[in-house]
C-alpha cells in the first residue's frame, strides 16, 4: 500500500510540474477529481485488474486535468 501510494505521489509531483502555465494547485484538484471519479468505475467484473485501471485512470487524469487547467490559463484576462 505504500508503494502504491508513494508511485501515486510522484506521478502527481510530476504531472504538476509539467503542467505549463497554470497553477499547480488548480491541477492538484483537478487530477484528484478525475483520479477519483474514474477508480470509482472500476469493478471487478471489467477486463482489467484494478491496478491496470489505476494506471490508466491516472493517465487519463492527468491528460485532462492538463488540457483544463491549460484552457483556464487561456481564459484569463491578459496583463499588461
């Protein structure tokens, strides 16, 4: 359980820290809104293990919480 959640850990440090132009924390809230939604999709009943799914949910996540957090950014008003 550790592991899992230590390897959870750092593919969000990284996922945040590739995430360009937005603020990490509005990604951090993203990717776990979107982690979280798709783990409860998984059964046992589906085609993958439950650790498959966990790596693909976290794929997943993170390309959405990016492309969000990248059209928020676009979104604001620019400074001058």
């Amino acid at each position: 359980m550790r592991v899992v959640l230590l390897a959870l850990s750092l593919i969000v440090a990284d996922a945040a820290a590739s995430a360009q132009d937005s603020s990490s924390t509005q990604f951090q809230k993203l990717y776990t809104e979107y982690l979280d939604a798709c783990m409860k999709d998984w059964d046992a009943a589906t085609h993958m293990t439950k650790e498959e799914w966990r790596r693909t949910c976290q794929r997943v996540a993170n390309e959405r919480a990016k492309f969000r957090a990248e059209q928020d950014e676009g979104d604001k008003p620019k400074q001058r």
